[in-house]
C-alpha cells in the first residue's frame, strides 16, 4: 500500500466523523468505528498492507523530542504510552502527523492538546491501532490466523529502529523543555 492511500483511509474516516475527529477520550469515540468499517471493505491482502504500513509510519515517529513532548502533554510517558501516542498521532491525520513529527512543538497549536494544557477533558492517545486493523480484517475475513501470520512474517522482515532517534534531553528539567518545546511547555507547566 502507497502512503498516499494509507494516509487517505485516515483521512476519509476522519472527515466521516467530521468534528469528533480529534479527541480519543470520549467513550463513544466514533473515529476507531468509521477507520474499521473503512478498513473491513479492503481486500484481506490490502488490510495486511495496511497494517505494514502503520508499522513503518509508526516507526518514523519513534522519536526522542516527540516522546519528551509526549511525556510533557501526558505527565510522563513510558514505551507502551508513546506507542499509544504516536498511533493517536496517526489517527490526528497526516498535516498534523507530520508537522509535529518535524516539529513537536507544533502540538501545543491542536486544540485537545490546550484542553489537556487546562486540565480540562480531551486525549490524543490510542490503544491500540493494531487491534483495530485486526478487527476490520475480522470482519472481512472471518478469521485472524492468516492476518497473525502474514503481519508477523512481514514485521519480522522490516529493518525497525531498536531506539528513538533524535536528540533527547532531561525532561524533568523545566528549564530545558520550556527551551526546547516552548509551546508546549507553556501550556503544561507553571
């Protein structure tokens, strides 16, 4: 599967949603249903593409100053929450993906992320994309045998980053992270 197709998928089950597009938080968060129905019209092969796919995207992402930024707008951070942040990224669309895998600082611009900066209700992460996917082949399919398999013959053959790349910094450090993610830094902390 192209980018480009992965990324309109996102995008098409986005506009679906229209204004609810953007917060994982509420409990009848309607993205995940539209992205999965969208998903179980593929053929089985292209689903599996799909989820290759996320892996590579979600690879891109596997970065020190988006995890410290991560961690900022989260109160901490470890592995499996960045992985939920990073997929919940995805789910944002791919400018917003994008701009703040370049810059993540650009996060403090999205308005759920200055809801969270107010302690107020809004979520960016999501757990997990990867199920997702599963359940739309599911229903294409009726069985995940053949998915478990292809996905892990196809994960197991990528070259995947082992750590984050990109320069990190002491995230406890205020001093630091108001100088290297002032937006977001202005938003979370005093």
């Amino acid at each position: 599967m192209e980018i480009d197709g992965w990324w309109g998928l996102v995008d098409g089950a986005r506009a679906a949603v229209g204004d609810r597009a953007d917060d994982r938080d509420s409990a009848d968060d309607p993205l995940p249903g539209a992205l999965t129905a969208a998903l179980s019209e593929l053929e089985p092969p292209e689903i599996i593409d799909f989820y290759v796919k996320h892996v590579e995207i979600t690879d891109s992402a596997y970065l020190y100053p988006l995890w410290n930024a991560a961690y900022l707008i989260e109160g901490g951070c470890g592995d499996d929450g960045f992985m939920d942040f990073r997929d919940g990224l995805m789910l944002l669309g791919r400018d917003t993906f994008t701009r703040a895998v370049a810059d993540p600082d650009s996060l403090a611009e999205l308005p759920v992320v200055a809801s969270m900066g107010r302690d107020e209700k809004g979520w960016i992460g999501y757990e997990s994309l990867s199920y997702l996917i599963r359940d739309a082949y599911k229903t294409a399919r009726g069985e995940t045998d053949s998915f478990d398999a292809a996905v892990e013959a196809a994960v197991k053959a990528m070259e995947r980053p082992e750590r984050p790349l990109g320069e990190t910094w002491d995230v406890e450090d205020d001093e630091e992270m108001h100088r290297r993610l002032p937006g977001l830094a202005a938003l979370f902390l005093s």
